[in-house]
C-alpha cells in the first residue's frame, strides 16, 4: 500500500503493509532514526513523535492510518539556518539528555506543550511530558530546560586552562538533541541478516532439539551450541559458566536456546511453537530458602550447596563488644530483583572483515566485550574489534555480552552482516538483574551513641548464573557497616545460585541493598538514646584519619561530616515543616528521614587501570583517544575537561576518539564509578605528557600559554613567544596510565580494598497517605562529597539520576519473572514520581584523583533508599523491612502498628 | 501477510465483517499484544469512519462516537456530569495514549482496570452497537462479560456509547489508586456520579473498578447515599458491607485484602470531592 502524507513539513510517500508501525517505517525505510523504539508498546514514550500537531507514540500507529496526515520527528527541530531551536538549546545548557535515548520523544512531547503554552510552570512540565520515561537524569533537568526555555542562555566555553569545573555542555550532545546519535539499532547495514532468539519458557528445564533441517532450509542459519567454539563466557576469567545458547539444560526462564538466522521479516514471522524443542521441565529452585535448603537440587552440578561465593570482613572482637553496648539494634531486610530498565534495549551487529570479527554494539566495557567474545569464537583478542555506538542507558547491565556472540557467530559463519535487536521482554527476560538481598544487621553503641560493634550477614540471590556475583558479594563485605568508625565489625557477604535471570552489576553492586539495613539500624539506635538521627551520624562519621573496617587509614578526602553539615540547615527546617503540617491533617503524614552511604570508587582490590592518549596531528588536530564508554554519564565531556587542561588547552579544541577498540586503549569498563577517577587521571597524565612534549620542543618553562590556530602551535612563556610549526614537527602523542593502588585482602578481609571512596548523605521529606499506604516523595537534598566537581552540571544529573533509581527501589521496582517483563508491569518512576532534587557539592580533595576528583556515579542511588524508608519511618512509626515499599504493604504495615497499640503490644 | 482494509463507511466495515477481522482503532491495546513478532492477521482499521468519531447531544443525552479519543473528550464542552469521566481521561496512560486510545476501544479491550468502564457505569452508559441485524443497545454492564471479553459477535462493532440525561443537577468524579505518578495501571478506581435534589442526595451510582474481573456498580451503597444530605458527612455512609459485589484478588500492583481495604478509602474521598 502507498501512503501519501506531510513528513516533517515536506510531503512524502512510503508503501509497505499498512499494519507497519509508524515508528518502524520511519526508521527502517524512511531513514529517520532520531524517533527511538524502547518498548513498541505504548510504554515508554521514547518514539513519541506529533501527529497532526498531537504527541503520539509512533509505536502505535499504523501506517495505513498516516494517510494524509502530518508527522512531525525530532529531525524537524531546528531554527530554519541548521541551527538548534531555544528548546534544544535549553536542553543542552541544562544537561537535560544524559544517554539521549529518550530524548527525542522528551522534545517533541515538549514541543506540543510550548507550542500551547510557551511558559509552562512545573505540573504542566510533568503533565506533558509523563509519557516519556527516562532512566538517566532524574527528569530534574528536564523539567528545568522545558521551564526556561525562554530565558535560557547557552553556556560559554571555557577558556584555556579554565575547563575543569566548568559547566561545560556535553562535547556530544548535539547529535543528542538533534536526533543525528546512533545507538545500537541505529546503523545496521541495509544488507544485514537479522537474528531472532528462541528463548526458554521454563526456568528450568531439560530440551532435546528436533530436527532443524526444515527451518534451516527457509533460514539462512539456525544457531544451536553446537555452533559455539567455546560455549560458556563470564565476567571472571575463571568462571565462564554461562552458555552462549543453552546446551540440553535451561536454568533460567529467557535463556538463550536457538538463534534463528535470516531477513528480519522471515524470522520475526517464525513463531517459537514452530521451532521443535522438546522440553522436560524440572521443579526450579526460586529464592535463597530454597536454594539453601539442606537437600536442595544444584543449579549449576559443579557447584556444591548453590553457593558461588563469601566473604567476609573482621575486625576487633565483634560479639565480645555487643556485651558492653548500652544499646543494640538488630533488624532483617529483604530487597527484589531489580531491572535496570535502561529505554535502549540490547542491540548491535556484527561483519566478517577478513580474518576479523568486528561488532557494533551498545556497550558499558569494550575491551572485556572484545576479550569475550573471542574466547567464545577461539580467535586472538585483536581478531576482534567492538565499536560502541551510543549507548542508550547502561546502569551496570551492559557490561555483560548480551548481542555480541550471536551476532558475532553468524556473521562469521555466514560472512554478511547480522544484527541483532531485542525486544523489550526479551531484554528483562535475558538480562541481568540486581542481586535480591537477604541483610540481617546488628549494631550496638555506647551510652554516647558511639557505635562499638557490628555484625551484618548479606546473603544474595545470585540467579542461574555468576555474572557480576563475585563482585557483589566482595564489595558488600568492606560496605556492610556504612560510613562509620566502627571498632569491632563481623561483615559477611555470600551469594546462591537460583533459577531466576542471572544477578549482576547494579549501580552499586549490593551497596544499597546493604545501605537499607545499615541505615536502619543507625536510626534506631539514634531513637533509642534520643539523639538526633542526623546527629548520631555525625559523631560516628569516617573522617581522614580513621581506621575502617578493613584496617585502611583513610589519609584524605572523607567528607562524610562536612556532607551532614551541609545537611543541617535542612534537615532542621524540614522537621519544623513536617511537624507544623502534620499538627493539622488528619489521613497524610509527613516525614523526614536520612541516609548515608560510602563508596569505593573502582574494583575491590583488583588491578583496574586505564590508558589514553591525546595527540596532536600535523595539521593542528588535538584529539583525545579514549578507550572510556560514555553511557550517558558524560565521561566524553569529563576527560575532554581534564585532559584539555593538562594540555593548557581550550576544551572545545578537543576532538575525540572514543571506545572503538582497535582507536583507542583500554579504560576499563564504565562501571564501579571509576572513570572520572582511574580514567580521568590516566588523561591527566596523558594531557601533560603532551604538554611535556611541546614545552621540551618550544623550550619553554612549565608555566608556558598554548595556544592553536590551524597546524600553528604559539607557545608564551613570559616574553619569550615561540611558535611551532606542528606540520614538521610531526604527530605528537602524549599518554598517561592509571591503576588505583590497592591490596588484596587477607582472609580476615583485611587490607586496601579502594584507593579512595566517595562519601554522600541525603535527606528525603515525604508524605503518606495513611488510609492508602501510599508514599509521595516531597523533596530529596543531596549532599556529595565528590572530591572535586569536573563538571558540576553533569555531577548533578549522576546524582539526580541515582536518586530517581533509589526512588525506584524504595517504592515500586520488583522484577518477576515471567510476570514484569514489559514497563507497564515493571514500573520505573515517571516524571510526576521524581521530586526537585537539591544536590550540594562538597569538595574534599582526593590527591590520588584528576585535580582532586573520585567519582559519582553509583553515590547518587545508594543513600535515596535509606532516607525515604526512614523518612516513612517517622511519618508513620512503620520501618519497612521489604522493598519495595509498594503501597499494600505499607498501607498492612501501618494498620499491623495500630492493631499493636490498641492491644497494648509494643511497636 | 493478512488483509488491511480502512474503510470510510460504516456500512463497507460492517460488510467486512462478514469474514474474522482484528478491529484496530487506536492501536494502544493492539501493538503491545504484538510486540517482536510478525502482524498477519487481517486488520479492519476502523480509524477513518467519520461518523464513528465525535460527540454530540440531544434532549435525551449525549452521544459519544465510538473512536472519539481520551484526549478529543477532554476538550469537548461537557457539563460536570462529564467530570468524573474527564478525571479518568487524564489518567489513562500519558499524553500520548490519551491523545490515541478511543472510548470504546477502552470498553472493547474489556481490562478489569479499564479506567472508563467505572465512569461509564456510574453515567448508566449504554453501548449502542451495530451487526448484520441492525443496531442494538446494551447496558454497559452486560456488554462486558468477564476479563478480556465482550457481547460483541464477532460481525458487529460498538458505533456509540450513549450517556442518558438525568432529570435533575448531575455531578460525578473518579479516583484512581495506583503505585506511581503517570502511565499507571490502577491497582483500584471508583467512580460516581450524584444526583442533587434540595441539597440532598437524590440519587448515587457508584463502580469500582479492578477488583472483580469486571467493573461493578455498589448498589447498597448507592441505596445507602440515596436522601442524605449533600455535605462532609456523606463519605461516612460508607461500609464495608457495600463491596460485597466485588471480588478483589491478589497481583503484582497489591493484595486483595489491601484493595478491599483501599476502596473504603477510595470511595469516602470520592463522596467528599462530590460534596465539597
């Protein structure tokens, strides 16, 4: 069927079945792949487009209903000369796209409000754009950028020297806010094959495949383990426990079995009932009780009792000190599984260049993708090149290969392209999750309030596979007791193997699950020895020169108090608030409550270095090689600042290179937040040694100016002005590495687990509407110790968006599988559900870092939690023990408390 | 590949469903039932029938088409008898569903947590619909049958939803219940619609919505707020004895003991939003 209709202001023809959905005939044929697909049903908003002027998810409509009508896509924005319009520029001066992935259908959901109403206030933001979800920024941003549309000014550049604490623009985030950024589905070769994945329905079970001949007869291949070289990856090195695409036996409901193999509209229309897969399904093993039970079943049979790993931390003589503590606390906690709910889903492809595999996926950590997949395929590392596109949202849940060895295979085997693109199910049901935590916790202090002892045992749900449970369960141990001198500590972290969806790297990597118990236990004694909540945090505040729990002298940066300084004035004025309004009403109460939390920024006690480069070309080209993935964190914009300073030259001379693997060197994974840290200071270093380079040739003293024009280098240095002529100088390149130093720990968990940690306090007001369990958080004020803000625009929005993830995991995120797999079911928090975020920056220098830099990315989420359930706590006298705090069980909570006070029993 | 057919007249649509059809009007229910697979059913979009669209009046009440959208009854100039369904309007998903999602493709769909079908209950909505035979009403009530199912015979299509013209000052309200701010699937709703005589509750229709598998009216309630006084006292008529048409259970948005409780809840709000 032909369509005639007006596309972006031009008319336009298409034809194509008319069932076509909008959102696909615009990227797919009609080259317009600003408009994003994260759900294809309604959900999610990312492909929000205007249909005759209305905001419309172009998932929804069917191309034989675009007829004569008038589509508008985010490549429309403009000013009319190839500039940006007031709105984008205003998203660009606020930070308001962090991945991008969601900001297309945020433009244009905002373009039908302004278009209305050019100066919306705050509810009417929220009601026009609560449609479009967003993973990243906390919508603080946005709602601000769509505010002040009319009175934003563009941010200025920064002069030479001058880039490190700046409110420098994204160095990417034009093809952002134009829609020109291509994410994982965004530039697959026309010619590409496309995979399927037949997935298993059961979460464990016993398969025989049947007789494939026929499919692979229509097909061009059909992919079993039979065609995987080495059939099992992981993230360590020694456990590759996970099939690429199962081998006779399912552990987990969404694990890979089949790849079918052919032109998308071929294998999308090969349902999974025509694929002969004879299933025996097995009674699964579902939670840790189950898994732990004595006579248990074994979900992986080489790995005895379930468990895949402990940990443990001592210190000092934790149960002899309870006996001298003037008050105990003790509390057990239980969180869910959480999907990380990034809006791109998995995606990427893959072509056979000679004897090399190259894959361009959506990635958090190019070279151990690299390293993986060629152990999956038997070739040499260098056979394989990744190149991330952008990356539409990570959290922790791109660090795993997902796309890559299917992709990968076929384009091997078939040597054409193949690409690969998951649906929205199919990427909560293969993915990884956040591990689901068990935390008993015992704390005892002083008659003073100064914490004396500390037992905490983590236990954790770590799926059918390993993943990042390693991980977990390490960092939870050296976490478990929070930010606090504490002398005696027993902190004990372990993880089991279950059939649910593998547990992996969360954002935190089991640090918030442990921070809910932590906190908990430090308001209760707090209320015990009536001191101030925020107070008794203060007094048992880390501070540089306190011993943790792992016997390491913190000798800088630990800005836990100044962080509860800052704090005060607000937690002060929010309590006569709360107080004032809940003397009046009568069925909602108000709360405040606090949460802190530290961090150690990079891997526990392992290498994890980084290398870049920053050169200078003959013609004058100053480009930054950066083997650091920008996921929406803005690590792009961060080593550019850093590394342009180091130099002594502006950052907007400062192109880039980034992630590609055979362009750049390894910076490790994004993850851990250690990329403003270990990265930033790796092109620290590299900045200045190309700075070395050019004072060693212009002869000039270390305080010399730089400036660039064209291939011409001028160089000052008081009076004396000399001046290169970099085209006979040839290319100059400076590098710089960086490994935190630390040390293994011994097997009392004693040594240097961290170069340096981050430290954070926040404080949540929140109202409960007693008679429906429900909880509207009010106000979140955030106060980071980050050592030094590179970028404080970009320092907020990790914050922002950290707290929205911690909002999530408070009040409404519970993934079940087979139950949540799509975002209306699994709920992420919306525009209406983020608060105004205040976040106050304290800068306690960390030596180690870039100008005195740690990192930021994980801080944000792990104390939001905390502080809202305390926050309930004093509304309503309820302390959750479950997350998420949906309102059925608060509203059960709460009606449990009053039955105990009427029969006289304590609260 | 299946059939694609969008015809102008309601005759020719009528005509093709001589032969099974999936009807497509909005697509806010039709694409998320179809996510990462090929579409080959056959499709009878009903979206470019002109007369199926709009809402107009007479003496007797008002007639709104079937594929009107949520967004189209929000700016219609409706009398605050259309309150509470307006509520609702602003509640079905985010702007973008609101803007496509149609009023009888709401009905149609025949969720439990249908946010129209309380409001429509609480206005005596009836279904006009159109077949082979000609054209029939249907109470809104019978027209929806159990989860996910309908009178509708499978050559007929719902053309209309009539809302009758109460005789005396009418005014209604909606209260959704859901675990986040947008885009919420409502763990429960109430709607009612009053009926105001000399200060007093003439009449009351009242539904609840998501806790049994299809929207109920409350009639013990409703006989309970019958003669009483229009003021803060009436949200204390309500009992728990009035739910006992409904038949809450326990899902992933909360447990059946909560909603039976929430709903008490919901409902005395509701009645002090009326009276207010």
């Amino acid at each position: 069927m032909k369509v005639a209709f007006t596309l972006n202001g031009r008319v336009a023809e298409w034809s194509g079945p008319p069932v076509t959905r909008l959102a696909a005939a615009l990227r797919d044929d009609l080259d317009l792949t600003g408009t994003k697909v994260g759900c294809d049903a309604g959900d999610c908003g990312a492909c929000t487009v205007l249909l005759d002027g209305r905001q419309t998810c172009s998932c929804l409509v069917a191309m034989g209903q675009v007829e004569g009508r008038r589509v508008e896509t985010v490549e429309s924005l403009g000013d009319g000369n190839g500039g940006l319009t007031s709105l984008q520029k205003s998203f660009l001066a606020h930070g308001a796209a962090q991945c991008g992935i969601c900001t297309s259908g945020m433009l244009m959901a905002a373009v039908e409000l302004l278009r209305r109403n050019a100066r919306p206030c705050r509810a009417e933001v929220e009601d026009a754009l609560g449609g479009v979800l967003c993973r990243c920024t906390g919508y603080s941003k946005i709602v601000d950028a769509v505010m002040s549309v009319s009175t934003s000014m563009p941010i200025a550049a920064p002069p030479a020297g001058a880039a490190v604490g700046a409110r420098l623009q994204r160095v990417d985030g034009v093809p952002k806010v134009t829609g020109r950024d291509l994410f994982g589905a965004d530039a697959v070769p026309a010619d590409a094959l496309w995979i399927r994945v037949v997935r298993s329905p059961h979460a464990r079970a016993r398969f025989e495949l049947g007789d494939l001949a026929p499919l692979r007869r229509r097909l061009a291949a059909v992919l079993t383990a039979a065609d995987v070289p080495f059939n099992g990856f992981g993230i360590y090195p020694d456990i590759k426990d996970q099939p690429v695409l199962a081998d006779g036996q399912v552990r987990y409901r969404g694990e890979a079995v089949v790849a079918l193999v052919g032109e998308r509209a071929q294998v999308l229309a090969i349902r999974d009932e025509e694929v002969p897969i004879a299933w025996t399904p097995e009674a699964p093993v579902f939670g840790l009780d189950a898994a732990t039970a004595p006579d248990a079943v074994l979900v992986q049979a080489d790995k005895p009792e379930n468990l895949l790993l402990n940990g443990v931390v001592r210190r000092g003589k934790a149960a002899e000190a309870f006996a001298a503590c003037a008050a105990v606390a003790e509390g057990l906690f239980e969180t869910a599984f959480v999907e990380h709910a990034y809006i791109e889903p998995e995606a990427g492809w893959a072509r056979r260049v000679g004897d090399r595999i190259e894959v361009h996926v959506t990635t958090q950590t190019p070279y151990m993708n690299r390293d993986e997949v060629a152990n999956v395929m038997r070739l040499r590392p260098e056979a394989v090149r990744i190149v991330p596109t952008a990356c539409g949202g990570g959290f922790g849940g791109k660090l795993d290969l997902s796309v890559h060895p299917l992709v990968a295979l076929a384009a091997w085997k078939l040597d054409r392209p193949v690409a690969c693109v998951y649906t929205r199910p199919e990427s909560m049901a293969a993915s990884t999750k956040r591990h689901p935590a068990r935390v008993a916790a015992r704390f005892g202090c002083d008659a003073e309030g100064k914490l004396l002892a500390c037992e905490v045992t983590a236990t954790f749900d770590t799926g059918a596979y390993a993943s990042w449970g390693p991980t977990v369960a390490n960092r939870v141990p050296v976490h478990a007791m929070g930010p606090y001198a504490i002398p005696n500590v027993r902190s004990w972290g372990e993880a089991f193997f279950t059939n649910c969806p593998p547990a992996g790297a969360f954002r935190g990597f089991g640090v918030p699950q442990a921070a809910i118990a932590h906190e908990a236990m430090m308001d209760e004694l707090a209320d015990r020895l009536s001191i101030d909540r925020l107070e008794f945090r203060h007094k048992n505040a880390l501070r540089a020169g306190d011993t943790t729990a792992t016997g390491q002298t913190l000798a800088h940066s630990a800005g836990l108090a100044q962080c509860l300084d800052a704090l005060r004035p607000h937690w002060q004025k929010a309590h006569d608030d709360v107080a004032a309004f809940n003397a009046k009403s009568g069925s909602r109460r108000r709360g405040v409550g606090i949460g802190c939390m530290w961090y150690g920024i990079g891997n526990t006690s392992m290498s994890n270095p980084s290398r870049m480069r920053v050169g200078l070309s003959p013609a004058g080209t100053l480009t930054l090689y950066s083997g650091a993935v920008d996921i929406g964190q803005g690590s792009n914009t961060i080593m550019t600042q850093i590394a342009a300073d180091a130099v002594g030259l502006p950052a907007a001379q400062v192109a880039l290179v980034a992630g590609d693997t055979d362009l750049t060197a390894d910076a490790g994974k994004t993850s851990a937040s250690r990329q403003t840290f270990v990265s930033g200071m790796a092109a620290e270093r590299a900045g200045r040694d190309l700075r070395q380079q050019i004072l060693r040739l212009a002869n000039a003293g270390p305080d010399a100016e730089l400036s660039l024009e064209g291939a011409r280098l001028t160089v000052r240095d008081g009076d004396a002005v000399r001046s290169i002529d970099l085209a006979s100088a040839g290319t100059l390149m400076g590098e710089g590495t960086f490994d935190p130093p630390t040390t293994p720990l011994d097997a009392d968990g004693q040594g240097v687990p961290y170069a340096t940690y981050a430290f954070a306090a926040q404080m949540a007001t929140v109202e409960v509407d007693i008679g429906l369990g429900t909880v509207k958080v009010l106000r979140i004020v955030a106060a980071h110790d980050v050592g030094k803000a590179i970028n404080p625009t970009l320092v907020e929005g990790q914050i922002q968006g950290g707290i929205a993830q911690g909002l999530g995991l408070a009040l409404m995120e519970e993934y079940l599988p087979g139950r949540t797999e799509n975002l209306h079911d699994y709920l992420i928090p919306t525009i209406g559900d983020v608060p105004e975020i205040e976040c106050i920056l304290i800068e306690d220098r960390e030596p180690l870092g870039p100008s005195g830099a740690k990192g930021v990315g994980e801080p944000g989420l792990v104390p939001t939690a905390p502080a809202i359930l305390g926050a309930v706590h004093h509304a309503t006298g309820v302390r959750a023990t479950r997350v998420p705090l949906l309102p059925h069980r608060l509203r059960e909570a709460i009606v449990a408390a009053g039955q105990e006070k009427t029969t006289g029993k304590r609260t | 590949m299946g059939a694609y057919l969008r015809p102008r007249r309601l005759e020719d649509a009528l005509t093709a469903l001589a032969q099974p059809h999936v009807v497509l009007a909005g697509g806010t229910d039709f694409y998320p039932a179809r996510v990462g697979r090929a579409i080959d059913e056959d499709v009878l979009d009903i979206g470019g029938i002109a007369v199926l669209r709009g809402i107009s009046a007479d003496a007797s009440g008002w007639r709104l088409g079937a594929t009107t959208t949520w967004s189209e009854l929000l700016e219609a100039d409706l009398p605050p008898l259309f309150d509470g369904l307006k509520q609702a309007a602003r509640e079905v998903g985010g702007r973008q569903i609101q803007n496509a999602g149609t009023l009888a493709g709401n009905l149609c769909n025949a969720s439990p947590a249908a946010d129209g079908v309380p409001c429509l209950l609480a206005l005596d909505a009836e279904i006009e619909v159109a077949g082979p035979a000609g054209r029939r009403l249907l109470p809104l009530r019978q027209f929806i049958t159990g989860v996910r199912r309908t009178a509708l015979a499978q050559a007929e299509l719902v053309v209309a939803i009539h809302v009758p013209k109460p005789d005396r000052e009418a005014r209604s309200a909606f209260l959704k219940l859901g675990t986040r701010r947008y885009l919420v699937i409502s763990i429960a709703m109430a709607a009612a619609t009053i009926e105001i005589a000399d200060g007093r509750v003439a009449s009351a229709r009242l539904a609840v919505g998501a806790c049994s598998p299809v929207a109920e009216r409350l009639p013990a309630l409703e006989a309970a707020l019958a003669g009483a006084p229009l003021d803060t006292r009436l949200a204390d008529r309500v009992e728990p004895a009035h739910l006992a048409p409904l038949s809450p259970i326990d899902d992933v948005r909360g447990s059946a003991a909560y909603r039976s409780d929430a709903v008490v809840t919901v409902l005395r709000r509701l009645l002090q939003d009326l009276a207010a």
